[in-house]
C-alpha cells in the first residue's frame, strides 16, 4: 500500500526525531565539538583558563583543562528581559580575569543560532556592569557595553544600553564590589569580550590561509590596551535545521543542550571518565545506551572498612569561625573511622543527602533527606528548616565549628547555611548576632558574600531552593 503525502511527512519527521534523540549523535557530535576547541581555540589562546559554562559547555571540556565554571543563563540576554543576576553573579572569574589577563568561556547554542544568548548578551551585560563601576571610580566615560554585532541588532543593543544604568544602581545596592575594588583587581583595564566559533575571523587570521594549518602565533594583547579579553567561545556550527550528515553521523548542532532529554541517565562527568568508549564512532546507539546503564545504576555504599579517608570524601570551605560549608560524596557509608574523624573536627554535621548513610545514631552528625537537585527537596526545605535552623543554634558557640554539607555543595548545604547566617549573623561583619528581623535585601545580601567568601567555585542554587529559605525566613 502507497503511503499518502501526510503519513510520508509524519515517517521523515520521526525518522529526523529518532536521529535528533540518538545517543550515537549526541555523542559523537560533542566529540566533534571538542575538537574545535581543543585544535582551534586553544591554540590561538593558550595562556587563558578554559571556563566551561554551566550546564551544557562542560560536556565540550575535559575536566583535566579547567579548574572553574561559569553560570551566565541565556535567559538573562532575552529580549526585554536584560539582567543582571544578584544569584548569579560569577565573581569566582575575577581572580583568574586578573591573574591570567582574560579567560575563554565555552558554551553552545541549539539549531538556528550562532551562539547562545548568554554569550552574546548575558557576558556583555556582565562585563558592562563592572565596566561602570571601573569607569565611574576613575572618573571617565567610554563604551561599557559590546555585543557581536552579526547576532545583536543595532535597535536591541541601544536598548540593553539604556538599561545598563538601572542595573549598575541595582547591583551597587548589595555595597559587595566597588569601582576600587575592580580598578585595583584590573589594574585600570575594562573587560571586553570578543567572540569565537566555527569560521570566526579571529580564529582564521591565525591560520594559513593556503594551508588551513593553525599557526604558532597565538592571539594576545597589545601592552597598550586598556582592556582584559573575555573570550567567548561558542563550540558547535551553524547549519540549516540544526543537522549535518557529513561526518559519517548526524550532527546535531549544540548537542549537549537539554541532556535530560537525550543522555538517559549520562552525565558530563561519566562521559569523560569513559570517553575512550563513548567516543567510538563503531558503536551503535543499543550498544552505547548498555554501557551507559551499566554505569549509572547507583553504586554500593562506600564505607571507612575500604580505606576511604575524610579528605577522599568532602570537601569544605570556611564561611565563619563557626560554619564551614561542605560538599560530600555520594553513596557514602560513615562508619566508626570517619565518624571519629568527623567528632574530632565539628561540633555538629548537618549532613543534607538521600545516599549518606550511618552505622548508628550519632547526636552531632544529623541526615536530612533533602536531595540537591531536586525539585521535591527544594519544596521541602522550608518544613525542614524549621528543624535544622534551631538545632545549628545551639552549637554556634561551641569551641568547634559547625559543618553544613551536601552533594553538591552548591544547593542545599548552601540554602541552609544562608538561612543560618541570616538568623544568626550581621549581614555586613559577619559577626556573631541574633537578628530581630530579616529582609529580602538581607538575604541577597548574605547570599552574595557566600558567593564572594568561595573564591573560584560557582554557586548557584535553584530558585526553588531559595524560595524556600525566603519563605521560612520571612
């Protein structure tokens, strides 16, 4: 039986879901990617830190070359929506910015665009703000803002201009960064950002042009400039419909977007560790979804009977004299070693996890199942706090300091961390002092010098985490 014109339709489109989905493309296309940035980028600049930003560039990095993230959301570029995010505000870059003379944030864009939103917009919005800070403390005037003008209208531009003002006077508000600060840190110089991808002619002024071959000349800048690169790297390639079956598979243009959708269970951090394998282009998708099943299934517990040490476990960082903030691994059983090593270093663990376990009931160290990264925990935070918040109280003045973990180190033990510094401490000193009344602007406030005080590592919890603390706390 003839198939009509409609059911022919209905079977390509399928056909291009099923392929758009595959595991195989996903894949091999982040490979191809990779290679972009490994062979090209990194060749023109060799001496900037490579900054994967969250969530979709870090699947385009291996782990081995970088030490940060960024988390610069596309949505903060949207049209009529220009921001400049108080919950996200990167300044774990700034040390790097100033001591390696510019960074190369990585990112991706799905099909139709050639590069996202928060690089073509987000980052300038960013660099624009400091910018004026730097400008107005030495008493100048200049361009703050610089967008690519191929992605960025002229009339959209001038609009996210005049909103510049707006968001400076907002940010100076939060009294956590000044001019000073940024002119002592810069030396003087504005952040200006400048953009790669595929075929980008900052990239092929480096490369011969008869040849193709990426010359030893890297890209730097003039002694006289008065400005700190910000690099913006955009890693996969426009192409019409997203898709390109040139490459012995189908490239799906910003293939590491919306892994929830496509990576069954995989992560960024599982794709490296077996990269030899999941890279193979000989393997076929039912072969890859196996491997990847057999590497997610959650582990069994490990326990201190494996040899395993507190410092092989967590990692932590000091907020205040009295509380530490840390990040613990997952599926981890504590048992009598590390508990004695646990007693011997905190008054009290708050341990915020699903997947940590104890081998008995220990009056300093408490498990709340609250899981980061996920929505229902988020939602329970707030009932939890009511518990948490008092019992971390009475042991604010013990000769010890208090640990607060999670997972992640970046959600849970951050929200309730923040909720205990706005009970407990002043907002400017980070002093010792029981708060009478809590504003919002408080919260921002404290949620900012967390951010500050955690010199290269990005934090940022989830809205719905955050809502939570706000909800408990007001």
């Amino acid at each position: 039986m003839e198939l009509t014109s409609d059911q022919t339709i209905n079977f390509l489109n399928r056909e291009i879901k099923k392929e758009y989905r595959s595991l195989r493309n996903r894949l091999q296309s982040i490979v191809f990617d990779h290679k972009f940035l490994d062979e090209q980028v990194k060749a023109v600049f060799p001496d900037y830190p490579i900054i994967p930003n969250e969530r979709c560039g870090v699947w385009y990095c291996d782990p081995k070359d970088y030490l940060q993230t960024s988390y610069f959301k596309s949505t903060d570029g949207h049209t009529n929506q220009w921001d400049f995010s108080l919950r996200r505000l990167n300044f774990h870059l700034l040390p790097a910015l100033a001591a390696s003379g510019g960074i190369v944030v990585v990112d991706s864009t799905r099909r139709g665009k050639r590069m996202p939103d928060a690089l073509s917009k987000t980052v300038p919005i960013w660099c624009a703000v400091l910018n004026s800070l730097l400008l107005e403390y030495q008493g100048l005037e200049g361009e703050v803002l610089f967008c690519p003008p191929q992605t960025v209208s002229e009339f959209e531009f001038e609009r996210i201009k005049s909103r510049i003002p707006d968001l400076v006077a907002k940010f100076k508000k939060m009294n956590i960064l000044t001019g000073a600060d940024i002119d002592r840190l810069f030396k003087g110089k504005i952040l200006r950002p400048l953009w790669v991808f595929p075929g980008a002619s900052l990239l092929s002024s480096q490369r011969d042009p008869f040849t193709g071959e990426v010359l030893s000349q890297k890209w730097h800048t003039a002694e006289l400039e008065n400005f700190i690169p910000v690099v913006l790297c955009t890693v996969s390639y426009q192409c019409q419909d997203g898709v390109d079956k040139r490459h012995g598979f189908t490239y799906v243009q910003g293939a590491a977007d919306d892994h929830e959708l496509w990576a069954q269970g995989l992560t960024a951090e599982l794709f490296w560790k077996h990269i030899s394998i999941l890279s193979n282009i000989n393997l076929s998708d039912q072969e890859l979804e196996s491997f990847v099943e057999d590497k997610i299934h959650p582990q069994e517990p490990n326990s201190a009977e494996n040899g395993l040490s507190l410092d092989q476990i967590l990692y932590t960082d000091i907020l205040t004299e009295e509380l530490h903030l840390g990040k613990i691994s997952s599926n981890v059983h504590l048992g009598e070693h590390l508990v004695k090593e646990l007693r011997l270093k905190y008054s009290l663990v708050i341990i915020l996890s699903n997947t940590v376990t104890l081998s008995e009931d220990e009056a300093a160290i408490k498990i709340f199942k609250l899981q980061s990264e996920c929505k229902k925990s988020s939602k329970a935070l707030r009932t939890e706090l009511i518990k948490i918040c008092p019992l971390a109280e009475a042991y604010l003045p013990n000769s010890l300091p208090m640990l607060v973990c999670c997972n992640t180190g970046k959600d849970m033990s951050v929200c309730v961390s923040l909720a205990i510094l706005c009970r407990n401490y002043n907002v400017g000193s980070w002093d010792l002092n029981v708060q009478q009344s809590i504003h919002k602007i408080d919260i921002k406030k404290h949620l900012s010098k967390i951010i500050t005080k955690l010199e290269g590592r990005n934090v940022n919890p989830p809205r719905a985490s955050l809502n939570s603390v706000n909800a408990y706390l007001m």
